[in-house]
C-alpha cells in the first residue's frame, strides 16, 4: 500500500514533465526550462501557450473521469459504470455532431453544444427515472441512461450520415476525444465548472462508502440515501459534461482508474478519489503525450489510444489479482 | 432507551390488504423480543416501520417518546444498529473497513477517524470474536464469520437498541447457536434486543418474549410457551406441528410429516 502511494506521488510530477516535453517539435530538457520560466524565451510559446495548457487540461479531466467513475460505481454499485454509462456521452455527441454539421462562426460553438446535450441527456434520464416511480434507483437509471443514448446515438448516426466527407471526419475523431484544441480558456472555463462538483464528491466519501453497501445498509448506517444520491448523479454529470465539452469522450480512463487503485490501494472513498484523481489525471497526460508522438505529423484520438494501452495493462492488473 | 411501536399498520401502493395491521411491541433494555411468522406475514415491513422507513398508514413508533420519523437518520443511527437480512457484496473492504463503517453516524464528512473510532472498532471486533479476521476481505469469508462482521458493525455504532432481521439464514446449526449466544450476551449487557426470525425453537430458548405475526396482524404475544402452542402453531403456518418441552422448559417445536399424528405428550428429553 506505501509502496502504490509512493508510486503515485513519483507518477504525478513524471507525467507533468513528460507531458510537456512530448510533442511535434522535440525540445531539449534546457529549452523546456527556458520556456517555462522566461517568457520572451524561444520556446516560451510551445511551451507556455500550447503545452502548459494541454497538460493540465489533460491532467485535470483525466482525474475528474476517473473520480466520476468511482463515484458512479458506488452509487450504480455496479464495477462496468463509467462517466458515460448514463446516456451523456449520446447527449454529449449529439449536441457535437450536431454543431459542426451547422458548421457555425462562433469557435465555442462544439463544446457548448456538447455540454447542452450532456445536460439534455441527464435530464432525460433523470426525469425518465421519475416517471418510472423510483426516483434515482440505479436499476432504472441504468435502463434509462441505456435508452437516451441508444436514441441519442441513432439520430447522431443519421446526422453523420447526411453529412460531407471533411465533416464526417471531424465529428468522429471529436467523438474519440482528444486535447488539440486545449488553451488558457478552456483550462479556465473547465476549472470553473469542475471546482464544485469535485469538491462536492470529495466531501461525499464516506456517504459513496455507505452507498457502495446498498441502499438499505446504508439507512441503517445513518446516511440520508435520497439527498446522497442526488447530490453525487448531479456533481457526477456537470463534472463529465464539463469534460465532454473541452475534449470530447474520452473513455477508459473513468472506468479502469478507480478498479486499479481499489485492488492496489484502497476501496475507501476517502482515499480512493484524491487516489483515483492523481492517477487518472497522470496517466491521461502520458497517454496525450503518446497521441502527439507515436505519428509526429498526426495527433491520434486520446480515447483510442486511452483504450489502446489500457486494456493489455488492466488485463496484466486482473491477472495478477485473480490467480 | 425503548423502542415503542403502537398500532402500526402499512399498507404498500395498490395492495389489496395492509401489510401490517394494528402491530404493537415494545423493544425494552436488556429483554430480548423474537418476531416470528410465517414468509410474507410482514416481520421485515413490521422493522422497516418501527424504525420510520416506510410511510404508516396509522399508528406511532416512538424511540424514547419521540416518533422515529422525528428523528434525523445519522442520529437514529447513533442509537439503534441493524442487520438487515440480506447485504451482498460488490466492492469487498477488509474486516475492519466494514467494521469501522458503524463509527460514520458519529463522524462528520470531513472528521477523521480518531482513537475512540479505533477503540469502538477493536471493541466490536473482540465482542463478537473475529479479531483474528481483522484483515481478511469480506468476500473470503464463511456465511456464519460474514454474519458476525456485520453484528459487530452494527455494535461499532454503540447502540443502545440492536435489531437483527433474519440473522442466521442459511447458517448452519454451529453458526446459528454462535451468533443467538452473542445477541444474547449483548442484551445481558443492557442493550434492547429485536430479532426477526423463522427459528422457532431458537426464539423459544433465546427470547424473553416472542410476536407471532400472520397476515400482518399479531396472533400471539407473550412468554415463548405462551406463543409456541401446537394449536396455534398449526393454524398460523398451516402444517400440523408438535410441540414437546425442553429441560429448561422452553418449548421446542417439531413439525410432523403427513399422515404423522402428534404423540398425546411430548417424547422424552
């Protein structure tokens, strides 16, 4: 257990570094410093206006994933749920797909229309649970978040399909997600969404730990269930449409990062979200940095590449666990 | 600290008959109450009421003179643990995670967990014997050592009432026997006792007084060889049964196969 915490802390700055540095244009360790600390130096562009804020961008929507799979998995009690098990991602992509076949003037037009059709998506599916008579159970949640984005999904594909060659391509690589669009204001507009909702599921460790034993155990234990479990599918989805609409889907993170950490670390949410959020937020900065490296003149989707070089090391993680 | 229920009747959306129907008990320190029935007579509605979990129909439950939906969950769970009857598990903890889960009603979301958790935590773990599981998973656990854990996260909370629904299903008659000597200990200790349960014969030994529910109303309430009689027995769950004395007078009761005629007294101890 101090030996995954230890790993951590190494693993959070390393990322960072290699984050920076990775990237089209190679820089020696000396012009990264340069760029970094003198602002009229040569490299003080690449490196302060393009890859600081890529890095953090990164950094902080790979925790925010992975600390909102975490939750979601306590609060669904179910190990598959990920940020966008509960039809966003559809939403998400809709409102995306939607934007660039409009093909309007106004730059912020995608992720603004990603994040309205995350929040459509989570209204959708929260009021489908309402009408089924049980508010917020997981069960019906589920069913309906798997209803809204089959149905968010289909009309994407048919608004795909009556769509030109270039934008077809577009819409699908914004779909797999990716950090090339990162700047100082979507870091900035990204921190001012997430700030509370994190801060919101921080504080909601102990009930997650209460949820994750059932509704019923939980009462028992003191947990007021129905305000817990509507302040963590709020905190949950604001967090993941906020992250949807700077980068697009980025998948994977959300759903191995917390499996990880509860089998080497810790199931206990007080641990595991400040865990999870290092981890998750680590390992998407070195996963960008591959995207920016494996083809220099081409950036790869993060999401491939997340699922990529996931899958064999969560395969490696199950292994070692099982047998 | 009594735990007062003063007919209570339920009745679930669109059932035709109320699922609790007039129920009174009273949970008291140191007495240990058994309520017994046949499947679906409402014994769980009969615990989710008395402690203001589904909404009454008429009636009152009263945890020391205040109604029990008055109460705040976090502070009701201060004073009365449960062990509900089922609890399956998805993300395993070790023994002493789930145990530590009982101190939360007594912590703040950002409290840390001090000395007096840790205290309560050991405490709970000796009481109910499983100290050496300490840092086992869950998931590697006997059914009879997951019952204990869950008792003893439930007496983590410090209560001053321990409910207890359906404890010992599927446990076998060593396991059984473990766990009714331990709630038994704990109500001599003081604590008020309220267990749910289909073993008769177990209540009959463990149980200052038993309720028999059928059909959400109360048949029989009393001393164990006032409630355990053949005549009711037979009628209450519809299958004739014996019912012979124990040497320490408890009544003990065995069901008869068919065609089978109870012996006109009961067969030597």
């Amino acid at each position: 257990m101090r030996r995954s915490g230890l790993v951590l802390v190494l693993l959070v700055p390393l990322s960072l570094a290699v984050g920076l540095w990775a990237g089209p244009v190679t820089l020696s360790p000396r012009e990264l410093w340069d760029g970094l600390v003198h602002p009229y130096a040569e490299s003080a562009a690449i490196v302060r206006d393009l890859r600081v804020p890529r890095v953090l961008l990164a950094f902080l929507v790979g925790g925010s994933l992975s600390v909102v799979g975490a939750s979601l998995q306590a609060l669904l009690r179910n190990p598959l749920a990920d940020p966008y098990l509960l039809g966003l991602s559809g939403g998400a992509g809709l409102g995306a797909v939607i934007a660039i076949a409009l093909n309007p003037n106004w730059p912020w037009a995608v992720p603004a229309a990603a994040f309205a059709g995350a929040a459509g998506a989570v209204a959708l599916v929260y009021r489908l649970s309402v009408v089924a008579g049980r508010r917020l159970d997981p069960r019906v949640l589920l069913l309906a978040g798997v209803i809204v984005g089959s149905f968010a999904g289909a009309i994407m594909t048919t608004v795909v399909s009556l769509s030109d060659a270039a934008e077809l391509r577009r819409a699908f690589l914004w779909l797999l997600g990716g950090f090339g669009g990162a700047s100082w204001s979507a870091l900035l507009i990204f921190c001012a969404y997430a700030a509370a909702p994190l801060l919101v599921l921080l504080l909601s460790s102990r009930a997650l730990d209460l949820l994750a034993l059932g509704e019923e155990s939980a009462k028992h234990l003191g947990a007021d269930v129905e305000r817990n479990k509507r302040v963590v599918y709020i905190a949950t989805s604001l967090l993941t449409a906020a992250s949807v609409a700077v980068c697009g889907i980025v998948g994977f993170v959300g759903l191995v990062v917390p499996h990880a950490v509860r089998r080497l670390w810790t199931p206990m949410h007080r641990e595991l979200l400040p865990a999870v959020f290092f981890l998750g937020g680590a390992l998407l900065v070195l996963t960008d940095g591959l995207t920016r490296t494996i083809a220099r003149t081409l950036e790869l989707p993060v999401g491939a590449v997340t699922a990529i070089v996931g899958v064999p090391l969560f395969a490696l993680l199950l292994r070692r666990n099982y047998t | 600290m009594n735990l007062t229920a003063n007919d209570l009747a339920v009745r679930y959306p669109g059932a035709p008959a109320p699922a609790l129907d007039g129920v009174s008990l009273q949970v008291e320190p140191g007495r240990l109450l058994a309520v017994v029935g046949p499947n679906g007579s409402g014994k769980t509605t009969l615990v989710n009421a008395i402690l203001g979990l589904v909404p009454l129909e008429r009636g009152t439950a009263r945890l020391d003179e205040k109604p029990v939906t008055e109460w705040r969950r976090g502070s009701l769970a201060k004073v009365v643990g449960v062990v509900a009857q089922r609890e399956e598990v998805v993300f395993p903890l070790t023994v002493t995670q789930t145990v530590m889960l009982g101190r939360y009603p007594h912590l703040g979301p950002l409290a840390p967990i001090g000395f007096h958790d840790r205290e309560a935590t050991l405490r709970a773990l000796r009481r109910c014997d499983i100290e050496p599981l300490a840092e086992r998973r869950v998931d590697t656990l006997s059914g009879g050592e997951w019952q204990r854990v869950r008792v003893a996260r439930a007496l983590a909370q410090q209560p001053r009432i321990l409910v207890l629904d359906e404890p010992t299903a599927s446990l076998d008659v060593r396991h059984e026997m473990e766990l009714f000597e331990l709630v038994r200990t704990l109500v001599a200790d003081g604590l008020a006792g309220l267990v749910i349960t289909h073993e008769l014969n177990l209540a009959a030994r463990f149980a200052d007084r038993i309720v028999l529910l059928n059909r959400g109303k109360v048949v029989a309430d009393g001393a164990p060889v006032e409630v355990l009689r053949r005549e009711i027995l037979t009628d209450v769950f519809a299958w004739p049964v014996a019912v012979t004395t124990w040497s320490d007078g408890s009544p003990q009761v065995i069901p008869l196969r068919v065609g089978e005629t109870p012996p006109a007294q009961g067969p030597a101890r």
